[in-house]
C-alpha cells in the first residue's frame, strides 16, 4: 500500500481531475439524458471496467509496450474516433421511442460495452495512467506493482461513485424531456451531438496536448 500521505494525496488529485469537464463526464451524461439515469450508471460501469483494465496493463507493463510501438497512439486515437462516429449514426438512425421508457438489459449492457471500449480506444486514457499512478507509489520495500494495482482500483471506485452521481443527476433532465417523438429526437440529435465532438477531440489529439 502507498503511504499515507500519498494515499491522501491521491485521493485529491483524483477529486480534482474528475469534476474537469471530460470526455468520460461527456459520455455519462449524453446517456443518462437520451435514455435515463440507468444507462448513465451503465456507461459509468464500463468506464470503470476500463479504468482497471488499463490498470493492470500498466502495472504489467503492456502500456509502455504497447506506447512504445510508433503507430500504436494514432491507431488507437482513429479506431475511438470512427466508433465514435458510429454511435452519432446509430442514434440518428434509431427509430424513436418514448422517452419516459425504461432502457432493456439488453440495451444497458450495450451501453456497458460502449463506454468500455470508447474508454480503451482513448490513447489519452492509456498515457494518463502511465503518467498519473506512479507519481503517488511509495518506492522502498513496498511493491510497486501492488501499489499501482491499488491506486488504480482506488481512482476506478472514486470515479465511479462521481459518475453515478452524475448519471442521477443528468437522468433527472431526461425525465423532465417529457414524452412523444419530438423530445425522443432531440435526445437522440444531442447525442450524436456529443460523440461526434468526443470524435473530433480524439482526431485532434497528438501525444503533447
């Protein structure tokens, strides 16, 4: 376990960082308004997937591997931005559907598959907990790669408590949209609003922005 101190630090850092606006923040909160505050907490479940997803291919080393490979940033950045893209022209493609409806399991658990992957197809993401976890491990008798493994557990469970919250929050705007096709359209327009900027984010991104 990393210090206390660090422990404590960390815990801030990570506080800060989430109330940024993001593209995780962006991504909970266009569900939770097109479709309720369930497929908000569904998006916010499969972000943490990711978190510790790439946490453990941090502590394993397979980032730095994988970063190490020149291509590797830009293939990941186009693969996010055309998935993206294809969630913008899903949504405009859907048929409406009554906004007071409950999203199906089915429909939550693909929503847990997008946010996963749109989380793993960040390069960004990837190089942030490359970058962030180490700063906070206690070098000395202590292993390192348990205390990288607990950091990231630890900011994947903070993250996901602030993203519930926030679904809870965004789901409260879908439920006052009101019903029929009009604002089932505009949920549906305001989210492809959204992934196509999220894509054109990722399109812009290079290694030092």
């Amino acid at each position: 376990m990393p210090d206390a101190t660090n422990l404590y630090l960390f815990v801030i850092a990570a506080l800060l960082l989430l109330i940024v606006p993001g593209p995780n923040m962006a991504f909970v909160t266009s569900h939770a308004i097109a479709h309720g505050w369930r497929a908000g907490f569904a998006a916010a479940l499969g972000i943490t997937l990711a978190d510790v997803l790439m946490t453990a291919m941090v502590s394993a080393g397979l980032g730095a591997l994988v970063m190490s490979w020149t291509p590797a940033f830009d293939v990941l950045r186009w693969a996010g931005a055309c998935y993206l893209l294809w969630l913008a022209w899903q949504a405009l493609r859907a048929p409406s559907a009554n906004t007071d409806a409950r999203p199906a399991l089915a429909s939550l658990r693909k929503i847990f598959v997008r946010a996963t992957l749109n989380s793993l197809l960040n390069p960004k993401a990837l190089l942030f907990f490359m970058v962030f976890l180490p700063q906070f491990v206690t070098l000395g008798t202590r292993s390192v790669t348990l205390q990288v493994m607990v950091l990231g557990v630890l900011l994947a469970l903070i993250a996901l408590a602030f993203h519930a919250l926030l679904s809870v929050c965004a789901g409260r705007l879908h439920g006052r949209l009101g019903n029929g096709m009009i604002s089932s359209r505009l949920g549906a327009y305001g989210f492809a609003v959204v992934m196509t900027a999220l894509a054109a984010r990722l399109l812009v991104l290079n290694r030092t922005n």
